[in-house]
C-alpha cells in the first residue's frame, strides 16, 4: 500500500490521527470482510465512535440498504380490492400492504404486536406474515386501531393467508387480542409457549411473552435470518425500523425519537418464531 492508493478516509487517518499502512491494510480488510460499523465498534478511532458504540445497531445497515434497493411494490388496490375480506378493504395501501397472493395449500406464518390504538404518536398495531419459504407476504400497521377491531383485522387477515400460523406477543395488550381472537373469532392456529411453573410443572400458553431473557433470542433469531436471506423482507417501513433498532447496553429498542417505533421489527420476530415452530393445527 502506497499514498496514492489511500482513499479520502485512510488518509485523513494517517495525516490527522498517524496511523500506519500497516494498520490501515487491516482496517481496510477487516472492513470488506465484515461492515465499517463494525469496525468503529470494535476499534473506535475517536473519542466521538468510543462513546457510540454504547449505542449500537443490531442490523446490519449495508445489507438493509441493499435489501431496500429489490423490495416489490404491494399489489394495486383495484387489483385485489374484491379477492379481500370486507373486514380489510378499508385499510388496503393505507394501512395493510399485500405483497404477494397466497398459493392453494402452502402454508403461511405471521407476527403480530398490539398497541392501544389509541393513535397520537403511541405506538402501532402490527402484523407480518411470510410463507414457508420466507417471503414476505403483507404487513400491517396503524395505531389508531382499538384492540377490538384489530382482533378483525388479525382473523381476517390470518384466514385469508391460508388460516396462517399466527404467534401473537401476549405483552400487555396483546393478552387480550388473543382471547378474543380466540374465543370471539375460534381462531385456532395460535401458537402456544411452553412454560414452568414455580413447582416447574410444564405448561403451554397461548402466544409469546417477550421477557428480558426471551427478546434478547427472538431478536438474534431475526438477525440470523436476515443476515442468511433465509426471509425476504419487503416492507419498507420494517426496514426503516430495523435501521434504527439498537442494543443500548444491552437493553434492546428503537432509537427514542418522535414518530421512531418497533412494533414492525416485533411482529416479524414473532413470525421467525412461527417459521420455527413450523406446526399448523389446521388442515388446509
């Protein structure tokens, strides 16, 4: 490596912060094999990227940007307007976002995340759902849904995507919506939890309750799978969303802000989840 080969960066290392070219060849490997994110994480260079790394991306932003650059459009309205179920005709492109059609016989799993819908800047209603294969079919978001008509929304949505395997975060109000999608709606392919109790008698529990010591493995589930392309994401607003997801010493979230969210990266670590699972208590 000589000074004409450096480029704009590695020379303001060298001239301002003397680094040498061996010291740039290795930053300059371990960059094209890994991310420059990660480098400034493992070897800050000011005390500027010390300081944040204490907040760091989870996602790797090179490859969200990538993926960004091929997602597909949703489906027209006036293509898919009558195939809907009445129940989703009103939030078709406004708030759901079709995807692809669903194939007779193939199977289908979905996340959701409930919020209050109470709407303001609180946070948002969600729902993904992929086929076997991983690739994203729709995704749902809205935060001024009550619980109740989201329960609609999820059924409806659920049986049209070939009665989907749906894993419901039971968080707060996610508790609710499962009942009533459950006993209102008799939706029956929920997933179910395996749990101890204090006399460590197993138990299965309808939905996913996402603690500090289960969010931690949803979201390396996610990580892996988008990092292997084992799922095709084409929401762009999901995408969005995983730029700003960070671990902030260990504590995992959105970047706090006005109008920044999770609830979409939530929802498709709960449809990973489904995807593991793999079971189906239908027949379809």
């Amino acid at each position: 490596m000589r000074k004409q080969h450096l480029e704009h960066d590695e020379k303001v290392l060298k001239e301002e912060h003397k680094a040498t070219y061996r010291q740039l060849m290795f930053r300059r490997h371990y960059i094209e094999t890994n991310s420059i994110e990660k480098f400034k994480r493992e070897f800050p260079t000011t005390p500027e990227e010390a300081f944040n790394t204490t907040n760091v991306g989870v996602f790797d932003t090179n490859k969200i940007v990538e993926r960004m650059q091929h997602v597909i459009d949703p489906i027209e309205t006036n293509e898919i307007y009558d195939e809907l179920p009445d129940v989703l005709k009103p939030y078709i492109n406004k708030s759901l976002y079709i995807y692809r059609l669903p194939k007779p016989s193939v199977r289908c799993y979905g996340g959701v995340d409930t919020a209050s819908g109470t709407g303001g800047s609180n946070d948002n209603s969600t729902i993904s759902i992929f086929n076997a294969e991983g690739q994203q079919m729709a995704s749902f978001y809205a935060n001024d849904v009550p619980v109740y008509k989201f329960a609609e929304v999820v059924n409806s949505l659920g049986r049209f995507f070939n009665y989907a395997y749906l894993c419901i975060e039971r968080n707060s109000y996610g508790l609710p919506l499962i009942e009533r999608v459950r006993k209102e709606y008799g939706y029956l392919n929920l997933l179910k939890q395996k749990t101890f109790d204090k006399k460590g008698h197993r138990k299965l529990q309808l939905g996913f309750q996402t603690t500090n010591v289960t969010k931690p493995i949803i979201i390396n589930d996610f990580v892996e799978h988008f990092d292997l392309n084992m799922i095709v994401i084409e929401c762009v607003e999901t995408l969005e969303e995983m730029k700003i997801y960070q671990d902030n010493n260990g504590k995992l979230g959105n970047k706090r802000g006005e109008d920044r969210h999770d609830d979409l990266v939530i929802s498709v670590a709960m449809s990973i989840q489904a995807m593991k699972h793999a079971k189906y208590y239908v027949e379809i």
